[in-house]
C-alpha cells in the first residue's frame, strides 16, 4: 500500500475541491452551461400532421436561440397518451421537451382516470406556445349557416341529430357535449378515428355536423362542409364568415386546442426558465409566425406560472362536462 506524504494529502485535497466544484455547479452556471447537447422535443403525434408541422418549426426556432438542434421524436400511439407516458418518465435534465396538448392533459386526465401518467404531477410547465379556436361545421347539404338556423332544423327535422369528432373522449368530442349541454339539443355523437374522416363522412352527408379546428381546411376550400360557429371573443380570421358561439346566444363554449412545452416534473427551474426565455422569444420570429398563421394558430407565450394555471382551471371545466354529461369513462 502507498502511504500518502503530506505533499500527497495536500494535491488529494486539492483534487477534491476541484471535483467538488465540478459537480456542484450553481444554478447560473448550470443554465449558462445548458445546452450542451441536442434537444429531443417529443411529439405525441404522427409526423405530417398540423401537431407536428407546429412542433418542428418551433424547433427549429429554439435550437437557433440556445445554440443546439432540437431533434424531433414523433411518439404516436393511443390518441397520444404513448408519446405522452415516455416523456413523464424521461430525464429531467432540460434535454427531453414535450409539446403538450389539451388532448394529452385536460381531456385525457377528465375522460380517463386510469391514465399511465399524471399531467400534473409528472411535467413541470414551461411555455404557452399557441391555441387554435375551434369550430361548428355543418354538411354543405343542409339548409343551415348560422346556430339559429341550426336550431330550427333540428327541431323540425323529425330525427336525431348526429355530431362527428376525431376521436371518443377527445377535445372535439366534448366539446360537443358540452354543446348539447349549453343548447339543450338532442344530438348523437359519432366518433371516428381523426380528423379526416370524421370531416369525410360530414362532407358526404352521412353525419350532419363536426366540431374541430383547422385541420377541416380542405373541405372548407372544397365547399363540402361549412362553417357557423367559432369559440373566442372575437371571429377567426382563418374562417371568417362564422360568427362566435356567444354572439349568436351560447355562452360559456369554449373549446379552443392549445399547444404547450413542458419538461418531466423534476427539472432544474433555471433550465426551465432558459427554454421559456428561448420560446417566448421565437414567437417573434417572422418565420415562425408565419406557419402558425397558414395553419390557423395563434401565438400566445408567457410565464411557466402562467401557463401551469391555465392547465388546471383548463383541467377543472372539462372534469366537469365528463360529469354532467356522465360519459362512459368518466371518474
């Protein structure tokens, strides 16, 4: 064994304290020093879709602000509870982002208690990306262009009503229960696997309405379904001929789809607030605003405190449709 001279004992003290400061790096220096690697964003949705096309410019704009690419990671599966579940459990480094949706968060925690992840306890929130109003769409074959108009038809229609949605239990879907609940209408709800056939049986009229949000674009521009309501306080320029749902007598509807970044729970918060800084920052981006224009978004940013309130009182209303309306897999 070698014994340690005192000039020994004095550079194995030395080299304590430089590891000891090496690893105890101070939340400056820690943010400073972040990122020094690539950035994985992890998007619970396929690529291609307007999810996705949002998420990779957005991207694109991060990366060039923090001086990293921010690499892609399309995680489809399950209505996006499978991209979701992989980035609750990944590194809580600032490495792995995740862009959240009303879907993944306030309608999946109010239509499915049994989740594999919790949207609260599991993500820390980072950033309010943008939101996108929703709409009312009405098979071009009816004789209906504003809500009066709708209900009078189906009051005089001699059958059920039938609403199509991208999905059972998703953001549209209750939004259309929500609907009937704030109207009192009798309609069926018939649910499909996305956006495109759902539209595509409306445009055929085999259902009679829709409610969704940009992604009916092409059968907008084709004249097959049309519009007659949108949720905020004011038109949509991306359609607008429709008028609000308050505007025309109901009040309380909404429904827009928002689009959020979030990071696992545990996080470090000056990491946290370096990727808020670069995100509220590419939403000044010409470019950036540009994709989220053509695709009906609009941008909104803000604090980490900010966004994590409007989750939970997001969380909170559609808790509260899921009970009223006592669908099959509320809690």
């Amino acid at each position: 064994m070698r014994l340690l001279t005192g000039r020994n004992i004095s550079y194995a003290l030395a080299a304590i304290g430089l590891f000891a400061g090496a690893v105890s790096v101070s939340p400056t220096a820690r943010a400073q020093q972040f990122p020094s690697k690539p950035i994985h964003m992890i998007i619970p949705w396929p690529a291609g879709g307007s999810t996705d096309v949002l998420g990779r410019a957005l991207g694109v704009e991060i990366g060039k602000r923090l001086g990293q690419p921010v690499v892609i990671d399309n995680r489809a599966g399950a209505a996006g509870k499978i991209g979701t579940a992989l980035a609750a459990t990944s590194p809580a480094d600032g490495y792995t982002i995740y862009l959240g949706t009303i879907a993944n968060f306030s309608v999946a925690a109010a239509y499915e208690p049994s989740l594999q992840y919790d949207p609260v306890k599991d993500f820390a929130p980072v950033a309010y990306v943008a939101d996108s109003p929703a709409m009312l769409a009405v098979s071009s074959s009816l004789p209906v262009h504003n809500l009066k108009e709708l209900r009078d038809y189906a009051r005089t229609a001699g059958r059920q009503m039938t609403f199509a949605s991208a999905g059972e239990g998703s953001g549209y879907h209750l939004m259309g229960e929500l609907f009937k609940l704030q109207t009192k209408l009798d309609l069926l709800h018939v649910p499909f696997q996305g956006t495109p056939p759902s539209a595509t049986a409306v445009a055929a009229g085999q259902v009679d309405m829709i409610f969704d949000a940009a992604g009916l674009k092409p059968f907008l521009e084709a004249g097959k379904i049309r519009p007659i309501a949108v949720t905020g306080n004011e038109r949509w320029a991306f359609v607008p001929d429709a008028a609000t749902f308050s505007s025309q007598g109901v009040n309380n509807l909404e429904g827009n789809s928002w689009f959020a970044i979030f990071v696992p729970s545990a996080t470090p918060q000056d990491i946290i607030l370096k990727l808020n800084v670069a995100i509220n920052d590419s939403l000044t981006s010409p470019e950036f605003l540009s994709v989220l224009k053509v695709n009906g978004y609009i941008p909104v940013g803000g604090t980490p405190a900010a966004l994590g309130s409007m989750v939970t009182k997001d969380m909170a209303k559609w808790k509260e449709v899921v009970q009223k309306a006592s669908l099959r897999r509320a809690s």
